[in-house]
C-alpha cells in the first residue's frame, strides 16, 4: 500500500512554495515541476527549482517577463558554455 503525497523532507519548503505559486499539486506534476521516485517520494525538479529562481524570486508576473526570463536564462547558459 502506497501513500499519497510523501515529499523529500529536504524539498517540502520548495515543493510548498511552488503549490503556493501554481495552485496545487496535480498542476505542479502536470508541468513537470515535482518529481516522483519509484517508491513514491516526491521531490522537486530539475523544471522546478528553475520556475522558483527565475520566475518566483523574480517575481515575473506576466507572460512577456516569464518568456524574457526563460531566454536570459538560456543565453547565460549558451555564453557559459562558449567561454567554459
């Protein structure tokens, strides 16, 4: 028997704030923000942790700030990449 919403006890905060942000957990897991193990424990991902640094702290609120967000973001990775 499995049980429904087990979190990673070092991820609750974060999975927390961003159920906070995006409304509940099904939304959280439908985009790819919360991972599941294979023993059920949830965590936050990789997609998660991104929305909270760059969209939350940020505190990008339309969809135009959200988008210019996601593209600096990238362009800082791709220049990282070139001179590393």
């Amino acid at each position: 028997m499995t049980q429904d919403n087990i979190f990673a006890f070092d991820h609750l905060r974060r999975v927390e704030k961003l159920i906070e942000s995006v409304g509940n957990l099904d939304e959280c897991k439908r985009l790819g923000f919360v991972h599941v193990d294979g023993q059920g424990v949830q965590s936050l991902s990789a997609v998660g942790m991104g929305y909270l640094l760059y969209i939350v702290s940020g505190h990008v609120s339309t969809m135009a700030e959200s988008f210019a967000a996601g593209w600096q973001a990238a362009t800082d990775e791709s220049e990282d990449e070139k001179t590393g």
